[in-house]
C-alpha cells in the first residue's frame, strides 16, 4: 500500500495516463485505489471490481463492469431529474427510476400487484392495447370494440352491450355461467 502515480490506459487513447491517489497491492494485483479525480474501486480488475464514482455519484460493478456495456449494476445516488435511473442492472433489463418507474425485461412478477391506474398487457407504455387499469375498472379496446369490467357500478360492458346483476327486465336475456348470472340489455355508451 502507498501513494503512487499508477499508469492506466486512458478512455480516448491507448497511452497511458498517471493517477495520484493512495493504491493497495496484494500479490502484485492492484485491488484497490482512491484516485484524486474522485473515482475509487475496490477489487481486482474484472468481474468482482466495484467503483465509485465521486463526480458523478455512482456505484458501480459486477458481471464485467458498467451495466450500461453489460452484466453488472449501477446506482445512481443523485438524480437531476425523476426520469434518471436510480438502480440499473444487465444492460438495462432491470431499471428503477428516481420516480419510481420499473421496468423488468422478461419479469415474472409473483404474489400482490397493486395498482390504482396504469396499463398491462400493452406492447408499449403509450399503445392503445392491452388493459387498462383506473380505480375499480379494467377495460381493453376502443369504443366500438371493447371488453369493460367495473366493479364500483357491478357492470361488464363488452362492445355495445350492457351486463348487470341488476333484475331482468322482458327485453333482457340471461347469461349464466356457474358462478354467477348476468342480464344484459341493449346500452349506448
């Protein structure tokens, strides 16, 4: 251990560029450094590495290196904006947003999803398929082709037609399933 000038191939160039900071050796393996333009690590060169990163305020490492070039993870601990990833792993297949975005390529999603609005099922987040999800309602399709299912007024609605558990009416016909009856009526709307 000591304070060194220590070579490392710059970004932008194969030359060498020397850094000022304190640096550990173990067996000749430079395995860790606090470098003076803010940057440290901790480990070996390769998979195992962790950096931190003082002028941009991340942490990064893992499965070789930044998760933007591939396996590893990056966290970000401050955010100029909500859009900014706060945790980034894989090469983007798993993100969280400082404003609490997730996306999960390929997710499997096991036990409680609660939800007041959004979209499931929709190939992209501003598509117009998939369902739609507001408070009470879940709803797929455009007005002339569509399935509704409300539970704060006991309706599904699907295309131009109305399903109530309401009393039938004589212009009404019955559905049955073996759960439950609905009647439905011709509705506009």
């Amino acid at each position: 251990m000591g304070i060194d000038d220590q070579q490392k191939p710059s970004a932008s160039s194969s030359e060498n560029r020397a850094f000022t900071g304190l640096f550990g050796y173990k067996d000749g393996t430079n395995t860790f450094a606090l470098r003076e333009d803010g940057q440290a690590f901790f480990g070996a060169a390769g998979d195992g590495r962790i950096w931190l990163n003082g002028t941009n305020a991340t942490i990064e490492g893992g499965g070789g290196g930044s998760s933007s070039t591939g396996n590893g993870m990056t966290i970000t601990l401050a955010a100029k904006n909500t859009t900014d990833d706060a945790i980034r792993v894989g090469n983007g297949n798993f993100i969280v947003t400082y404003g609490g975005i997730i996306t999960a390529k390929g997710a499997t999603i096991d036990g409680h999803l609660y939800a007041l609005d959004g979209k499931i099922g929709s190939t992209s987040k501003t598509s117009s398929d998939g369902w739609t999800i507001t408070t009470n309602r879940i709803a797929s399709g455009n007005s002339s082709s569509h399935v509704a299912l409300d539970s704060g007024s006991a309706t599904i609605k699907s295309q131009a037609k109305y399903y109530t558990n309401a009393a039938r009416t004589a212009n009404e016909k019955t559905i049955s399933s073996d759960t439950q009856i609905f009647n439905y009526t011709a509705y506009s709307g």
